[in-house]
C-alpha cells in the first residue's frame, strides 16, 4: 500500500511530463473523485494508505488522462452554470465561454410564458437545459443528430427533472421540429473551429473530442450559412448562437442578410465578441 500524497505527487510529475498544464489540478481532482473526495478532503486524507483496488483504479484514470482524454470525460461529469452535467466520450466539454450565451438568453426567455425555445446542436443539453432550468416558463426541442449526444441529453434531462418540458430530437438543423409546433427562439453552439486550425488545437480537442462538433469548414461559418437562414424564417422572436474568435462580424452579416433586425454581440469575460443575437 502507498500513501495517498506519494501517488498524488508521483501523478502530478507524470502528468508534467506529458505536458498537462494543470497538472497538479488536474492530479488531485482525479484522485479525489476515484476516492470519493473532494479537493480539500484529498489534503486532510494526505497520509491515507490506498489499498491495491484503490490504486488499480487510480491507475487506469491517470493512463487516460496521461493520453490526453478530457478530464471531465474520465470523472463522466463537468460543472456548467452552477450544475453538473453528465458528459464523455461523443459530446463537447462544456466550456465557461458558452456561459455567455445563457447570460444574453436568460432576460430574453423571461419576456413570455410559456416560451418555446430549440437547442440546435445539443451535445451535451447544456444550453438548452441550463435556460429550461432557470426559467420555468420555457419548453425545450433539443436537437442533436448524433446518438450519444441525444444519450446525454436525456441523461441530463432525467437528473435536472425537466422530463415534462423537454422534447428529445434527432435530425439536422430544426427538421425534426414539426412546423406545427410553436417556435420562439432558436439557440445554438455550432462548430466553428475553421478545419486548418484543427491540427493546432490542445490534444484533448484534437484527438478526443467529435470533430463533428468542432469542424466549421474551411472559415468555420458553414453551419452558419446552413443554420441562420432557417432559424429566421421558422422562430417568432429570434436567433442566438456563439462564435468563435473574429467571427462575429460576418456572423451578424449572415443574420442580417436572413432578415433578422436589431443584430447585437455580446462578449465573454475575456473580452471576446462570443454570441450574436437577432430579432425577428
């Protein structure tokens, strides 16, 4: 048997080997949830010998992680908007960026109860579910087309509670929204990374996680094109979605060119132009 902080240093220089720059972090956060503890309950366990089941599970978690698999992805969770979201191999990590675009819907989706509201590209339901979540009055299409997606989605559907005021669809774009139902906003996360700067990303979006997901073409504004034109002619109210670095401006010009008026960014905390948004 080995103490717990001989293992948890040994993984910190191994996972600074491997050039993880939140190594320690990265080190304590995975030892604690394979030993069911959290960060500070890891510091007070420091001289807790680990039984061999212990370490072989320990082990296997740092192996993946030292190949670079995303570390929410190993836990199976990741904190986003003050709740946890089931994720891992199939769907984006959630990214505090994206926090932006339910900071400019959140006002928005309060303007009428009930509101109907579709999540295009759900992956994980993060953004469709956090705004379902924070506002009673709000149904939810969450779209996605592939299948662990969608398995995420209802995952995080179940254990938010919000079975009731969740529609689950699979299909391209708003295809499986029947033209019946109503409509209000469409909100959406879609690939943007333009395909030349794929190779340049950290390995954990490279080499982990779906390229569907990330692929925006050769600029990174073909859902764009694809999206904008039929999330203006079918929502009553409008069209949010995030962009990446630079983007904005020919994104607004997509907007505008669907008919969309009062076209408006908003910029994350790090000051990046990060979700377009306009109205019918």
């Amino acid at each position: 048997m080995k103490p717990l902080v001989e293992v948890l240093l040994a993984t910190t220089e191994f996972f600074k080997g491997r050039g993880i720059p939140s190594a320690r972090l990265d080190a304590e956060l995975l030892i604690g949830d394979a030993l069911g503890l959290d960060r500070v309950h890891v510091y007070l366990a420091f001289d807790r010998p680990l039984l061999d089941a212990e370490l072989s599970d320990i082990r296997t978690r740092v192996r993946r992680r030292g190949a670079r698999e995303p570390l929410a992805w190993i836990v199976g969770h990741k904190e986003f908007y003050g709740r946890e979201f089931a994720v891992g191999p199939g769907v984006l990590v959630p990214r505090p960026d994206t926090e932006t675009l339910i900071e400019t819907m959140l006002p928005l989706c309060r303007e009428a109860d009930p509101i109907y509201v579709a999540d295009v590209g759900s992956g994980s339901g993060c953004i469709g579910l956090t705004l379902a979540a924070e506002v009673p009055g709000l149904r939810l299409y969450a779209i996605d087309i592939g299948e662990a997606p969608l398995a995420f989605t209802r995952q995080n559907t179940e254990s938010l509670g919000l079975q009731d005021r969740v529609a689950i669809l699979r299909g391209p774009l708003l295809d499986a929204v029947p033209p019946s139902r109503p409509l209000d906003w469409v909100v959406s996360n879609p690939p943007y990374v333009p395909r030349g700067d794929l190779a340049g990303c950290e390995p954990e979006v490279r080499d982990h996680e779906p390229r569907l997901a990330l692929d925006g073409g050769p600029d990174g504004l073909d859902v764009y094109r694809a999206l904008i034109p039929v999330a203006a002619a079918r929502a009553r109210v409008g069209v949010a979605v995030e962009v990446g670095i630079g983007q904005s401006g020919a994104v607004a010009a997509l907007m505008a060119a669907a008919g969309l008026r009062g076209v408006e960014t908003h910029k994350d905390l790090g000051g990046v132009e990060r979700v377009v948004i306009g109205r019918r």
